[in-house]
C-alpha cells in the first residue's frame, strides 16, 4: 500500500498531499523545532504550508531516533525544510544565507543596530507576535540571539530576514517599520512623500496622516485601522504619520476611500456614497425609529457589530436627520457583509418587536417610592407580570415562568419512547423549553424519565407528539427530510430565498424560536444547505394547529419581506384582497404610507390591539395588512383598521345598531378629557388591559353631543371588564368634581386631596384618615415613580407621597383599578 501511494504522488508530481519527506534530528534539534507547546512547529507549518509530525522509533540496535514528517506539495515540502534548517542554525548560532537572491520567498530589512533589541523583544516576544499575525518567519542575521553585544554602535545597522509569501512578508515587514519610526522618529518618513502606484497587482501607496487625524484613525489599541483593513482586505500599517495601503489596486482604492469617509466623519461632515455598481458593499434601509437603537450610544453597536464580523459600517448622512429611513452601508468582503447584514436586521427586528413601555416595566426592584421601576408595587405588588422587562408581547398565551405548570391528565391514553442521553439532553433544552414547546404544539403531556420520555394524552396528542419527538431528534444529527410532505395535516410549508435564511434563522435560531413561543408551533428548515445560491430557495417546515402555522407563517413572510421588499407582495398582487369563503382565510388589506406608521403603533401596539379585538391575525407584510381567521374576524379587523386609518385625520361616526361586538359607554360631556387622558393614554391603557379597541364617536371635542358615546369593541368578557374600568373613572371624576388630568388631583370637597391617575408618571392615592387631619402615602407606580399634585387647601404632597390639611373628612373612595 504504502508503495502505491508514493507511485501515485510521484506519477502526479508530487502535488498531493500524498507526498513525504524526513527530516531525522537529535532529540534536543526536535525539541526545538517543536518549541514551547508545539508553537515552532505550528510556525513553520503556517509558514510553509505543509504538515510536519514528530515520529519517534527505534533504530539499529535499539537506539531511539527522532524523525520529522514533511507532507504537502513539492514546493510545501521544499519551504518547510528550508525553514527547518534556519531554526536548527540559530540553535548554534548566527544564521547566514550565502545568496539571498536565490530565495524568492525572503525579504531583507534593514534595521538601526540600536533598535534591535527594541525590535527583538524580551526573548523575542516582538518577533514572534508578528510571526504569529502574518505566518512569517523572522530572524536576525549574523546575530546571535543568545548572546547580544555589550555595546551598540548607533550608525551600524543589522538585517532582518523575513520569510513567507509576498503578502505575509510585507506586512510583517510594516510592522517591524512602525516599531523601529515609533523607536527613532524619521527614520523611514523623513524624506518620504504619499505617492500612489499605477500596478494594477500588489504594490504600495502612501498618503499623509493629519496629526488631528491620527489617534481617530488609530483607534483605541488600533482597532480603527484593522477595521478598515479587514473590511478592504488590504494591508493597512501607519509607520509614524504616513499611512501604508498594500494590495492589489482595488483593495488600496477600497482601503483610501474607507479612510477618507471614516476622517469626513470626524469633522462632522456629510457622507455620501455613490453606492450603485460597487460590490463591496451591502445598503440596509434602516426605519427611522430604529436608528438610535442600531448604530447605540455613540456609535457603540456598530463598532460591535464592525468588529464580530470585520466590516466597516456607517449610516450615510446623520443620524439626526429623522427621516423615515436612512441607509446603512456594510462594507468587507461578501461573507462578512452578510453577517453584518444579518445582525443589523436583528436589532431592528427587536427594536420593532419590542413590547412598548407603559411605565410598569424596568430594571429595578420596587416602585413604591421615588423613581423605582420594578417587580413590586409596595404592599399591593402586582408581581412579575409587570415587572422587569414589560409587557407580555403573547397577549393570548399564559406567562410561562420556566417550570412545568401542566398536570398528567387523568385516565389519558399513554406510549413511551426510547432515547439516548444525548437525545435526552436535546429534547429537554435550556430550561426544558424544547420539552415544553414540543407538548404545547402537541397537545400531550411529556415526561422524562431516565432514557425513556412518556406521553400522555388522546390518540392524536400522542401521534402528534411522537412525530415531533422525532423531528427534534432528526435535527441534532443533521437535516431534516420530510418525504411526503401532503401527508402531515399540521404542517405548512413556506419557500424562504437563501439570501434571507440567516436573517429568518436569526442568531443560534432567536427568530425562529420566539415565533415558536409566540404561535405555539414548531419550525424548522428541510435539507438546508448551507453552500445555497443566493437565488436558490429554502423550505421551512411550520407544525401546529392551522390558526397557530398561519400566524407564524405571516410573522416570517413578515421578516423575509423586510429583507427582500416586493417578495410575497409582488406575487400576492394577482390575487383578490378579500376571500368570500366563510371558514378560515386570509384577506389583504392596502395600508397607506401615511398610515402604516399610525395603524403599527409604537412596538407593534396598535397592531396586536386590532388583533385581539377581532379575534383576527393580522400582521403587516410590507404595505399590506394579512388579516387571517373566520370571515367574520377578518371583516370586523378591516372595519377597525378603516376606522384607525380615519381617526387620524378626523372623527369617526359608526353605525353600531345591531352589532354584537361593541358596547356602548356613555360618557357626560365634562368626564371625556379624564377618562381618555392626555393624548388618549389612559384609554389606550385600557384598551391594553383588556383586549378591546376603543374610541369616543364623533371625536371627544363635539359640542353638541353630551352624553358622548364612547365604543368598546372586542369579546364580550373584554367589553365587560373594559366597561367597568371606564365607569370607574366616570364615578371618579363626577364624585370628586375637579381631577387634574396631568399630576395628582385636587379634593373637590375642599379639605382633602386625592391623587389622580396619570398615565406614564404613577398613582397615588390617600389612605389613612387622623383627627383633624388627613395624611396619603402615595403609591407610585410606573417608571417614574409619579410626583405628587398640589392640594387645594395649600398642602402639599411631597416626593415620598404624604399629604397634609387642615380638616379632616371621609376616606377617601377607592382608586379606579387599571
């Protein structure tokens, strides 16, 4: 065998991998051609391409002898050995090459003798960090590393030998030229002009670094400078004030351009990038409302984003401008740019996905005084529900708490699988979420016990849960194939342009695991192939109930219509907005650009408020509205749509006899103002307790309407409850009388305060009543914890919520619960 291989390598010249040489070595010339924990070997392998292995075995008579392996090509096999001898030579003593012409791989440098050992490094950790960075080789020549000279003759000079391909030597020979002018000033710039080389192939430009300019073209610890070269691909390297750019023409053009844009920036200049015909760069149309959260603090999201995947990004123009959309332009290599690409739409998707703040959220612990912003409320706590991050954005699905909250059904049917501790393991998943999503979807109930998982349930909940079982399995070893795909009744699937399955993945499947939690589904892609053309199409499988594949499966179009605008709106425009079936479908309705913003609502508020009213899916696929259920939903979700759309510019008049999804509230004349609050706040807080969609006909400043009626639309148990806190406050502002609707209220009986609500800034109510007097901690609530209103009687309530007066008088009636 082992004679037909060389056969082999010898009849293909040697260019396999197939091809060997030896090299046999004492024990002490192995140890160190290996180095301190094989970093020499690894050198030289980086160095000159090849694969080099000890072999240790025993030779005539017993002897131990030590032998190295040499694979690669010819030329591999020819380097390799070549730089094995350098680094046994230097072993000995000073290192001599007799022809330096002869080696096409070698570049000689020139350097002060009183940089040496600046240059070299204590025990030549210099050296060896450039080694590293560009897998070259260094040594001195005629120096013997072991034993410098005592005294230095400053207009003497030494030479420094640099192995390894044209590019890897040139720039380690920058770096080695940056040190020695960091060293001695002028050494190589005294006399040196930019120029720029007409080659079209690897050469050099130079070009003069301000001196404003420089730490901002630096960066902190250098990183501005291999960002730019990183994203040119080029060889950028500052030796003192000038700037080297070293590449083929192209990437030194790419490289100067990238340094031009990033120096305008910092004198606050305008950029501009005449962005059409390029291919180094990647445009994002970035919505306006997500810049701040893009690009972060002074540019802090970006520059990690520019750093994980070796970019150069920028939003062109300011990001003050506030237009609706600005691009941000990626700059590097295809690859890179995609990653990028990828990151930047997954903050955007957050950023639009986002619960919106109504003040309960925050990162505190308490909110009972000052400005606290957390999971309790005083004494009378709401719980976690309003704490730490917000909103529930699943407003139809319990708040999962991590822990199995589900009962083994009684007297269910039940079967058992057998599994590895690996699959174990990956069925359970961090927390026990893939176990949990698995039996939401399935409609089982799951165990695991030791190596077995058992499911209870009916017949269907167990086949269910049994195929999915075995999905999650297939994933863990490699891809999925389903194949016959009509046969599975739960299962949709949607065609996802490659170009956009990173972006739909998310990173280590955020995305898809959030549509998993918020549509109780289970998604996954079949066959994927990473290797994919960017016009190519991949398949994702959606599992679960219709309603739920429905949903999740317009959340996705959703996102691939983001990055890919017209995708499904181009090929949906044949079809009819409005499907005349009974059962469940979907109709389209055109959304407006002066409305999209409007009918979206901060977070996606106002579009989940719509939706839960009518009971209806809808979501926005580029400028159109998906509206998927019964006929019956989609008509009532196109009605609240219409009437959104004309809220907007106007009053709204509604024929609401003989409807069975409103209520009708009739609100006198002087309680409006308080019951829909500043700006509408307090009823879109309603509106967000209860699920309803609510508005005054005729618009709230209509003289001649007293009642006004205010519609509640919705199921009839969020009507109900929606009904009750309105009344609430209409009790509220007719008992006390006068209610300030920005701050804490003044008593309308003259001798005793009462807080009123303000939406965004806390509650605070009276509680305790004393002879003579009345005294009201308040209870603040919201993210700024609510200040206190000013009294009639002159009291005041301070920061810490207390209020004093001159009478007392009855207790206080109790605040509206919102």
């Amino acid at each position: 065998m082992a004679s037909q291989a060389s056969q082999k390598s010898q009849a293909n010249g040697g260019k396999e991998d197939g091809g060997m040489d030896t090299r046999k070595v004492s024990k002490e010339e192995a140890a160190f051609i290996l180095g301190q924990g094989g970093k020499t070997k690894a050198k030289l392998c980086a160095v000159s391409g090849a694969g080099i292995e000890l072999q240790e075995f025993k030779g005539p008579g017993g002897v131990a002898t030590n032998q190295f392996n040499i694979k690669g090509t010819p030329h591999q096999r020819k380097s390799a050995r070549k730089y094995m001898e350098f680094v046994i030579a230097q072993r000995s003593g000073p290192v001599k090459i007799a022809n330096p012409s002869e080696h096409d791989d070698l570049t000689l440098l020139t350097v002060p003798a009183d940089t040496v050992s600046f240059i070299t490094g204590s025990k030549g950790y210099f050296l060896r960090l450039v080694e590293e960075e560009w897998s070259a080789l260094l040594f001195f020549l005629l120096v013997d590393p072991k034993r410098p000279p005592a005294h230095v003759d400053p207009g003497n000079t030494n030479t420094l030998a640099i192995f390894g391909t044209e590019r890897s030597r040139r720039g380690a020979e920058l770096k080695v030229m940056a040190a020695i002018e960091m060293k001695q000033p002028g050494h190589f710039t005294r006399t040196m002009a930019a120029k720029e080389s007409a080659d079209e192939g690897f050469s050099t430009d130079t070009v003069h670094i301000m001196e404003d300019d420089y730490s901002y073209a630096l960066g902190r610890g250098g990183t501005t400078r291999k960002k730019l070269a990183r994203a040119s691909n080029c060889i950028v390297e500052y030796v003192g004030r000038i700037a080297f750019f070293c590449g083929c023409k192209r990437e030194r053009s790419n490289a100067k351009e990238y340094m031009k844009w990033l120096l305008m920036q910092r004198v606050g200049e305008t950029v501009r990038v005449d962005h059409k015909g390029r291919d180094d760069v990647t445009m994002v149309m970035v919505p306006g409302r997500c810049i701040g959260f893009v690009a972060g603090h002074r540019g802090c999201n970006l520059r990690a984003i520019e750093e994980e995947t070796s970019t150069f990004c920028f939003i062109e123009g300011f990001a003050e401008d506030y237009e609706d959309h600005k691009p941000l332009l990626i700059f590097g290599r295809k690859e890179d740019r995609s990653f990028a690409e990828t990151l930047v739409w997954e903050r955007i998707s957050h950023k639009f996905d986002e619960a919106p703040d109504y003040g309960h959220g925050g990162k505190g612990k308490r909110s009972n005084k000052g400005k606290g912003k957390g999971k309790d409320r005083g004494k009378d706590g709401y719980g976690k529900d309003y704490g730490g991050k917000g909103w529930d954005n699943n407003w139809y699905r319990d708040q999962d708490d991590g822990k199995e909250t589900r009962e083994k059904p009684k007297d269910a049917l039940s079967a058992s699988i057998d599994i590895s501790e690996d699959d174990a393991a990956f069925l359970m998943g961090p927390g026990g979420r893939v176990k949990r999503k698995i039996a939401g979807v399935s409609g089982a109930f799951l165990d695991l016990k030791a190596n077995r998982m058992e499911i209870y349930g009916t017949a269907d909940q167990i086949a269910r849960a049994s195929k999915y079982v075995g999905l999650v399995m297939a994933q863990r070893v490699g891809p999925v194939k389903i194949e016959d795909a009509a046969a599975h009744d739960d299962l949709s699937i949607i065609e996802v342009p490659a170009e956009s399955v990173s972006f739909v993945t998310g990173k280590q499947g955020s995305f898809l695991r959030l549509v998993e939690e918020e549509f109780s589904t289970l998604l996954f892609f079949l066959d994927f192939n990473k290797s994919c053309k960017r016009d190519q199409l991949e398949r994702l499988a959606i599992f679960g109930a219709l309603r739920d594949r429905r949903g999740a499966e317009l959340k996705v179009m959703a996102a691939i219509e983001m990055k890919q605008p017209f995708f499904f709106t181009r090929r949906d425009s044949a079809l009819p907005l409005q499907d005349p079936q009974e059962g469940f479908s979907t109709d389209r309705l055109v959304i407006e650009e002066d409305d999209y913003s409007y009918a979206l609502g901060k977070g996606g508020a106002t579009r989940r408020k719509i939706a839960r009213a009518s009971g209806c899916i809808i979501e926005y696929i580029g400028r159109y509205a998906y509206l998927s259920g019964v006929k019956k939903e989609r008509i009532r979700a196109r009605e609240y749509l219409n009437w959104l759309f004309r809220q907007r510019v106007g009053p709204v008049e509604v024929d609401y006899a003989n409807r069975e999804d409103v209520t009708v509230l009739a609100v006198p004349k002087d309680c409006v103002g308080f019951v829909t609050g500043h700006k509408g706040t307090s009823l879109r807080l309603v509106e967000d307790n209860t699920g309803t969609f609510c508005f005054i006909e005729g618009g709230r400043d209509d003289p001649h309407r007293d009642p006004k009626p205010l519609l509640i639309f919705g199921t009839a148990e969020a009507r109900r409850e929606a009904e009750e806190q309105l009344k609430q406050r209409i009790d509220l502002k007719l008992v006390e009388g006068w209610v300030h609707e920005e701050g804490g209220g003044g008593g309308g009986h003259g001798h005793y305060g009462y807080g009123g609500w303000n939406e965004g800034k806390g509650q605070k109510a009276g509680g305790q009543w004393h002879d003579g007097c009345s005294k009201g901690k308040g209870r603040g609530q919201g993210k700024d914890g609510g200040k206190g209103g000013k009294f009639k009687d002159g009291g005041k309530d301070r920061d810490n919520g207390h209020a004093h007066s001159g009478h007392s008088g009855p207790a206080a009636p109790a605040p509206p619960s919102f």
